[in-house]
C-alpha cells in the first residue's frame, strides 16, 4: 500500500495511447517530459502542491519507444521539489539517451552540480507559475545562472503570459541560454498578431539567447482534443519565426491535467500542423535537441 494517495482529482496518463500516424525522425527526442516516483521509492516533497500518481522511468521508456522516439529530456517535476534522485535514477538508467534538468537550491555544491552534470542534467528549472510556488524564484535564479554558466547549462522558465510584463526585464538580463515552457502559456483565444503574444515573439526575436518549447497542446487549448486546433496557429508562428531554437516534448504523464486525459499518439500527430516540412520537422525533433543536451554528438 503506498504512503501516497493522489488527488481525487487527478487524471492519470492514458494508458494505452494510439500509434500516432506521423513518423519521427530518426533520432528524434521528446524534449520534454517527467517522471513521478515510485513515491515509496523517491517521496515526493512534503511542500508540494499536488500528489501526482506514480510514473515511473521504465512506462516513460516504453512510451518512447512506442510512439517512434530515441531519446528523452527528463524534467524535474514540482511535486518533487529540489529532491532530484527520481530524475537523476532515469538518466542513470537510460544507456545515455535521456538528458535532465533539474531543480536546484542557493546552497547546491559545486561538487553536487559536478555530480549532476557526470549524471546528464543540462540545465535547471524555475517555475514563475504563481498558483505553484509559494515564493518567485528571482534571487536564486539570477545567482544559480551565474553558477551554471560554466557548466554550459541553461535554464529553464515556466510563467503564464499575463505575467510576462511583469519579468521581462529580469529575464532578459538571465547570462544562459534560456528555454521557455509551453511558449509562455499564451491566451489561445487571442490574437497570434496585434496582441497579448506580440510581447513573447519580441522577447523570442530580440534575444537570440531564448528558446521555446512549442509544447502542451492540450493545455493551452479551448476547444479540446483531438485536434486543439486553436493552438496551432501560436505553436506554428513561434516554429517559423524561430525554426533554430524549438523543441518539442509530451509532458507526459501530463501533470494536473483536469478537463481531459491526452493521447499522447494524437500529440505526437500535433507536430505536422505546426512543423509542415521536413525541414522543421529535423529542427524541431533532432537537431535542435541534439545541439542543446548532446552537443558532444553533433556530428558524429
């Protein structure tokens, strides 16, 4: 029996997702996804928000496998705070095809991030979501990224377009390259052009340090699954105008999802309407993956 009980309200994964139609390129990299657990193995943290269900690294493997994928990007999920052993045992146990990153405090060691760069994390995660933080990172983010910078790591951000105004400057005074979540969580039922998202393409356009994962479909989306249509429009603009700093991931296994459980096939079927050609579709998958977590391997 498990000293964890989930939300009553929380959707687990799919579990048994389609075969999605579109083919991946080889090599292609899920750039962002998660594991959860096994709670009595790796706790979750006593100051977490929500009690996830268990997703472990061996379901996260066979999905990669399953829906034509070679590698996977491993994200430090809040319920389990700045405690990174779960993420840390996937890339440990991933034969060299996952990547992490982590979520770190002020008062990491130097050996401690050595460590974490000998197990593959690449870059640090800092979530800016007020309804998930009980406090705004900006002081340890800006002496984290100092830190980081050797290493060659970058950092991570997760906010809500609303708020962007309110940290722009902050964080484009970040020294790292910086790969936002989600695009920034854009209001779907805005304008692409003329409004609200005209501030996150500046900050993409202006700042050739930021990257965007054009990820989460089904979390941004009004009108719903299966083909989250109104998002497409955002997710393609952000491919074409920036097609050298995308990446894509699942989210799996789609934390705090409330209104629906996602096909993770359908999502992977998501990538052709905002990445059309093939091209972008190398970019988006392989090449800008590779060049951002195995950069060791680029051109071999």
């Amino acid at each position: 029996m498990s000293k964890f009980q989930m939300d009553a309200d929380w959707l687990t994964f799919h579990p048994s997702p389609s075969n999605p139609n579109f083919v991946p390129p080889a090599g292609a990299v899920d750039a962002h996804c998660h594991v959860f657990g096994p709670g009595d193995l790796f706790p979750f943290a006593p100051e977490r928000k929500y009690t996830p269900c268990d997703a472990s690294k061996d379901q996260l493997w066979a999905l990669r496998d399953q829906l034509g994928f070679s590698r996977n990007v491993v994200v430090q999920a809040t319920c389990h705070g700045a405690d990174n052993r779960a993420m840390i045992d996937a890339l440990q146990s991933s034969n060299g095809l996952a990547r992490g990153v982590a979520t770190i405090k002020g008062s990491i060691t130097d050996e401690e991030l050595a460590a974490m760069h000998q197990a593959g994390v690449r870059g640090v995660r800092f979530n800016f979501v007020k309804r998930l933080v009980d406090a705004l990172p900006f002081d340890s983010l800006a002496s984290i990224a100092e830190r980081i910078a050797p290493l060659g790591w970058h950092i991570v951000i997760y906010f809500e377009a609303q708020d962007l105004p309110e940290y722009y400057n902050f964080f484009t005074s970040l020294p790292t390259t910086v790969v936002v979540d989600h695009m920034g969580r854009p209001d779907v039922s805005g304008p692409v052009t003329g409004g609200e998202f005209d501030l996150f393409m500046k900050l993409m356009g202006d700042n050739q340090n930021f990257w965007s994962k054009v990820t989460c479909p089904e979390r941004l989306s009004l009108e719903g699954p299966p083909h989250y249509s109104d998002v497409i429009p955002f997710a393609r603009h952000v491919v074409k105008s920036c097609p050298d700093r995308v990446l894509w991931g699942t989210d799996w296994p789609h934390p705090n999802m409330k209104t629906h459980t996602p096909d993770d096939g359908k999502l992977v079927d998501f990538i052709p309407l905002i990445a059309p050609t093939a091209e972008l579709q190398q970019k988006l998958l392989v090449d800008n993956p590779m060049r951002l977590y195995w950069p060791e391997q680029m051109g071999n």
